[in-house]
C-alpha cells in the first residue's frame, strides 16, 4: 500500500509501473455525533476501513475527503455540510486526476449515509464515461451489529454515536472519546423516517440515536475487522466481474 499523501511523485510512478493501479478514496464528513464523539467520526471509520482494504490490494490510499452531505446534522454547532453536487463534483476530480496517472480502479469509500446517494451518481457517471470506480459503504455493517450490539437499535440500521460508532472510534482514535459523556438517547422518530428529509437535532437534542455506555475497543475491532473481510470481498468480486483479477 502507498499513502498517496506521505508519497513523492515518483514513489508514485513507481507504485504504478509496478501494476497497482487500484486507489482507495475514504470520503468522510464532519458532523456532530453526540458530546462524546469527535466531528470526524465519519471520517475516522471510513479513513480506517480504505486504509486495511488498501493495505490488501497494494493499492493507493489517497487522502480523506472530511466534508461530505450532511444537512441533517446542521442544527448542532461544528457541523460542515456540502451540497451533493459538490461531493459528486469532487469525487469525479479526484478520479479525472487520479486517471490522468494510470489509477484503473477508484474505490470510493463512503463514510456518511448523507454521502451515499451522490458518491453512487459519481461512480455511475465514471462507468458511463468509461471509468472504472465502486462505492464501498460499510458492508456487513449491520450484520455484525446484530451480532455484537448488547443495545438496541433507535431505529433498523441506525447508528449514529451509539454503541457500534462509539466502538469504532475507541478501536481507532480512543483519545478522542469521552466516556463520562455517555449518555443513550432513543427519540420517538416519525412513521415517515428515513423516507424525507428532516433535521437530526429535532429528533435528539443530544445527536445521540442509540446507546454507547455498552461500547468497547475489542468490539469496534471486531466490527472494523468484519466490515474489511467484507469490503475486501466486494472490491475481489468487481475486479473479478471486469476481467481485473
């Protein structure tokens, strides 16, 4: 694996030449995740999933993109939002970019559900414009919260700073975390949840969906590991599907 940001260019001309042309683009957000969980939440994850996937591949690891679409964060103070446009726009420069020196594969490594729908229309309009590029978005991430979680879910594959986000960032980044703020929060959320657009912080004053005081390192570690095996699953099956592998 070569960190794109630690490398010279001809580190990367070399990482090329040598037939590694698959990169990995952790695309993260900076948006409130409860008092005891830091704004880069999103983007410590996803920057920690592309990281042990790359390491895999061989692959190029460029930087983490830390602003994403995060609208329905807003009302909390510290939280950045880009229009979906602006994330569709900068993933399809990256990839023009990243092509423009032998990158065949761009692995766009989505931290955020606010991202999903744009950076899914980025992938789509590099496949039609003759690209190559997939969106890995924590898979198997709700299979192994079934597993592991010893708290309820607020709602169906909701996590946001509860137990699973809360033992991601503790296996990741722990100094960052603040246990003496644990504090769970189940809000009553609308029949319609999920299916229109609506403001986190009128639904939890705390930003909190869940309950993190059950949150452990070896857990987050155990997550991490699982959504890898399952990430580095996915990207074998395309590189397999397009004669790549």
């Amino acid at each position: 694996m070569l960190d794109l940001a630690s490398a010279s260019w001809t580190d990367v001309r070399e990482h090329i030449a040598a037939g590694n042309t698959i990169a990995f683009l952790p695309f993260g957000a900076l948006e409130q995740h409860g008092p005891h969980l830091p704004l880069s939440t999103d983007t410590i994850q996803c920057a920690g999933i592309a990281a042990r996937v790359a390491e895999h591949f061989s692959g190029l690891l460029l930087p983490p993109v830390p602003y994403g679409e995060t609208w329905d964060n807003g009302g909390f103070p510290g939280t950045i939002s880009l229009s979906a446009s602006t994330v569709t726009a900068i993933c399809l420069d990256i990839a023009t970019s990243a092509t423009s020196f032998g990158v065949t594969t761009l692995v766009i490594v989505n931290g955020d559900y606010g991202n999903r729908a744009p950076v899914h229309a980025a992938a789509r309009q590099l496949s039609i414009a003759g690209s190559d590029a997939i969106v890995l978005d924590y898979p198997g991430l709700v299979e192994v919260g079934d597993a592991i979680k010893e708290s309820p879910w607020a709602a169906p594959g909701l996590c946001h700073a509860d137990e699973l986000e809360t033992s991601m960032v503790l296996a990741l980044r722990p100094e960052l975390v603040h246990p003496e703020r644990y504090a769970a929060a189940y809000p009553e959320l609308p029949a319609d949840f999920g299916r229109r657009p609506i403001r986190f912080d009128t639904l939890s004053p705390s930003g909190v969906f869940g309950d993190p005081r059950p949150s452990s390192a070896l857990k987050g570690e155990a997550i991490l590991s699982f959504v890898v095996e399952r990430s580095i699953a996915e990207v074998d099956a395309h590189l397999g599907a397009i004669g790549a592998r």
